[in-house]
C-alpha cells in the first residue's frame, strides 16, 4: 500500500491547522475546516484524491469557519462531528450531516479507517482521530503544550489530563501526532518533553509562585485573583500557558497574558 499523505494547510490568522488526509489516487478526508477551501482541494487534487468526508475535531472558529465554502468546492460529503458541538457549531456554520460516537470507527473507501476518541477539556465534545500510526488530536495536546479550558464550550482541567494521560498518552510512543495548532510531533516526543505531561508524570516538580490573574468574571467584568503558579511554559502562539491553581485547590489553565507576578 502507498504511504498516507498527511497534507497540512496553515491557517495563519490563528496560527492552526486543517489537513488533507488519504492515500495517493484514493478518496480522501479533510480533518476540520478552517483552512482556506482552494488551498485544501489543491492539496487533494495534487495526490489525485477525491475528498469524500470532512471529520471536525470540534466546533471552534477556527476550525469550522471554511465549512460551507470547501462543501461548495468539493460537493455534499459526510461532515461528521460529535452530538456535543454540532450546535454550537451551528453558530458559525451549517452542513453537518452526522455525529460521531466516542470509538466509532469511520471507513473511507477501502483503505482509509480513523477509530473517533473523546478527548474532552478545551471542549466538552472534542474528538481526536486515530489512524495509520497518526493522530489528529484538534486543540487538545499541542508539541510541548496542552490546551486550555476556559474557551466556548469547555468542560474541566481534570477532563484535559485524562484525555492526555489516559487517553492518548496510551497511543504508542511512535504515533504522530499531528494538532489543531503548530508543527506535528510524536506521543514519545510528548512523553518525554512536554512540561504539563512532565509533572502529571512526576519528573518534574510544581512550583509554588503566588502571582495574580485576571479573568472575567460572569458578568464580563475582569477580575484580580491571587492564585499559585504551578508551571508556565511556552506555548503555540509564541506566549505561555499557565497552570495555576486556586486558592480552594482547584487546577485551571489560562494564557499567560492573563497573569503576572504582585
């Protein structure tokens, strides 16, 4: 059999990634819809594949935006997401044609098969797809950094580390790994580099800082809390993410531009 072809087209107001997906000359997937559409049909048109379904890890702009315009380029193909999202998805797009069950299994053609995995966190419905030795995990592990849980939709920290740790993590160390946001990576490579997966493993310490971050609150207006700095490391946009931790024990992750030390 030929080798898959893993296409990523850039999105650069964001930063993230769409991919074209299949064997050369077969019919192929596109993994979320934020790229631009000619670009993504190009990329199949380049292998000779035929686009046949589009799988959305979740409903973010960002990764459902070009939804309605790669539909009008490549025709009404199976647009599958997970029961969660689709209306909050609908917000930003329409043209869903089915859900996706947590370990359904999707079969395009004869060759190209992705089991579905919820990875919940950054959404309460996201989903990550695995297959021919690669996972497409949207916004949920990223090359050395995780997502965050206070965007549209989110669920809990805990739900984040056990869809890393128990989840993916699981994956063989071989696995690519291949995001909703910078360059591809592997499950060793995360294992091992990560600074989240490095102190949920135990290599690494917690730190203790107390430094004081500013969200909103629910009326929108933000807000200075004094909380604990468990670790801040670089992430995909060029800032930091920050594990903090409330005064209550409670474990959050927010930009580090949100936070900043007394």
């Amino acid at each position: 059999m030929a080798e898959l072809v893993v296409e990523r087209i850039e999105i650069p107001d964001f930063v993230g990634n769409s991919y074209v997906v299949g064997f050369p000359g077969g019919p192929c997937a596109f993994v979320d819809a934020g790229a631009d559409a000619q670009k993504m049909s190009e990329a199949a048109a380049k292998h000779g594949m035929t686009p046949a379904a589009v799988l959305l890890t979740h409903h973010h702009y960002d990764h459902v935006s070009e939804l309605e315009e790669i539909l009008d380029r490549i025709g009404r193909v199976d647009v599958l997401i997970h029961e969660f999202e689709q209306p909050l998805a609908s917000e930003f797009v329409t043209g869903f044609t089915a859900n996706i069950e947590d370990r359904e299994v999707i079969r395009i053609g004869d060759d190209l098969e992705f089991r579905a995995v919820a990875t919940p966190g950054h959404t309460k419905g996201m989903l990550s797809f695995v297959g021919h030795g690669h996972v497409f995990t949207g916004d949920t592990l990223f090359r050395e950094s995780v997502a965050g849980v206070r965007a549209p939709g989110h669920t809990t920290f805990e739900d984040l580390k056990a869809s890393i740790m128990d989840t993916l993590l699981d994956l063989p160390d071989e696995t690519v790994v291949v995001s909703g946001h910078n360059a591809p990576t592997t499950i060793g490579h995360e294992r091992e580099h990560n600074p989240f997966v490095r102190v949920w493993r135990g290599l690494d310490e917690e730190g203790d800082e107390s430094v004081i971050v500013s969200l909103p609150d629910d009326e929108g207006l933000t807000q200075e809390h004094e909380v604990r700095l468990v670790l801040e490391a670089a992430d995909y946009d060029g800032g930091t993410k920050c594990w903090i931790r409330w005064p209550d024990g409670a474990d959050d992750l927010v930009p580090g531009s949100k936070v900043r030390r007394p």
